[in-house]
C-alpha cells in the first residue's frame, strides 16, 4: 500500500494526508478523486474520495452529511418564487 500527503502551497493550504473522507482509505492507488473543492454557501473545503465511496449509490447523502446536511439542504419556500404548472 502506498499513502501521500500533499506538499505545503500557498493555493492549497497546509499539507494533509489524502485518504478518503467517507470511509478513510490511504492507499493512494484507490483513491480516485482527490481535493476536489465542495462548498455549501460561500464557504469550502477540499475533499478526496476513494473509488468504492466515489461509485456507491450513497455519495450524494455522504456529501450532504459531511458538509453538515444530513437530512438534506433545501432553500426556505419564502426564499423562492414557486409556481404550480397545471396539465
């Protein structure tokens, strides 16, 4: 097994470990996404993903309970203009 760190940049921030953020695998040869930037609101983080967590049925759920919306993210109805569409 191999692991990898990213190296200190003044785009990327500090080093981190790339392991995958939903089930923590380090093996660098399985991780398929790495530090792709996800942001809910006008802030984000960068994170990896292994192929296994990448290709489930699930990741979109991971996403949101990651980020902090573990039962969904949906915009307040007053925030919207919603129109019903009669057939």
């Amino acid at each position: 097994m191999r692991t990898a760190t990213t190296k200190d940049s003044y785009l990327h921030g500090p080093s981190t470990e790339l392991t995958c953020c939903v089930c923590g695998e380090k093996d660098i040869d399985k991780i398929l996404v790495q530090q792709i930037g996800i942001a809910a609101g006008i802030g984000g983080n960068c994170y990896s993903f292994c192929n296994k967590c990448w290709n489930s049925k699930n990741l979109g759920k991971n996403i949101l309970k990651i980020l902090g919306f573990e039962h969904g993210m949906r915009i307040k109805e007053e925030m919207m203009d919603v129109k019903e569409i009669l057939p």
